[in-house]
C-alpha cells in the first residue's frame, strides 16, 4: 500500500504507528457512515443555537430553577457524544490495523487510555490532520505549473 498519512502515538509509554491511506478512509466512511452522521449532529444541534441566538434574555427572580431553560436536546448530548467516540474508536482501529493488527476491543482500551492521556479534542485533531494529509498528495506536486489557457477566468 502506498504511504500517504503515518504518525506515531505513544500510548501508557507504549508507541504505536497509525497508518491511514485512502483505502483506510473508505473503510471507516463505509464502517461508521461518519458523514451521514455529521451532518445528522450537525443539523441537530444547529435548530439549539439558533434558537439561543434569536432568543430574548430571560427574566430570573429567587424563584427560577435555571435548568427549567436547557433545551431537551441537551439531554441527547452524552448519548451522541459517544457516538462520536465510537466513530474515533474505528478510526483508530483502522490505523492502527496496517502495523499492529489488533482486535477493536483492544483499540477501544487503547483509546480509553489516550483519552486520559491526551483527552478526546486532541485525538480526534491528530485524526483530522491524519485525515488531511492522506486527502493531500504531497508526493507529486510540480512547483513549475504552466497556466493552463483554455481555463476561463474567475471573476
């Protein structure tokens, strides 16, 4: 398999290789349906913060219970937060399967253990770059590129 993303993650002292080319990530599209879900979450959440951005500020007394004022989508939260967990979980099964080969029930105590050590924002960075750089064909790029003039212009 050609090499197009390869990082190194030290996990409970431990360094593990991650390997993800395009193959990997058509696996873990058609695995987890990231996209689909993506969006599901993201249309989710959007009806919340629109409805706080046009919201008028509500009046307190001694009386209000603050919570009375959460939104019931908020109590979905937990639930598509591991979710989300679930989707990284299978990322990190796929690139970790090229060089280590192991069963995603051990991924997910890996995982559990670099969410303790680096928490849940900074693994899925180092998978979105991971995800970047194997979408970036760093390998064939011609610095001299001509104008191609059949190209019409933009405005």
């Amino acid at each position: 398999m050609q090499e197009f993303s390869k990082e190194t993650i030290e996990i409970d002292g431990k360094e593990y290789t991650l390997f993800l080319n395009r193959k990997g990530l058509v696996s873990w599209e058609n695995i987890t349906k990231v996209s689909k879900k993506a969006d599901e979450l993201q249309n989710k959440y959007k009806g919340t913060i629109e409805k706080i951005k046009n919201s008028e500020p509500v009046e307190v007394n001694d009386e209000t219970n603050p919570f009375d004022y959460a939104d019931d989508s908020v109590n979905d939260l937990l639930q598509d937060q591991e979710i989300l967990k679930e989707i990284y979980v299978k990322f990190y099964w796929i690139a970790l399967y090229e060089n280590h080969k192991l069963p995603i029930s051990e991924v997910e105590k890996l995982f559990d253990k670099a969410k303790e050590e680096y928490g849940l924002e900074q693994l899925i960075g180092l998978a979105n770059q991971m995800i970047e750089d194997a979408n970036t064909n760093k390998y064939d790029k011609n610095t001299e590129l001509k104008k191609l003039t059949a190209l019409r212009q933009t405005k």
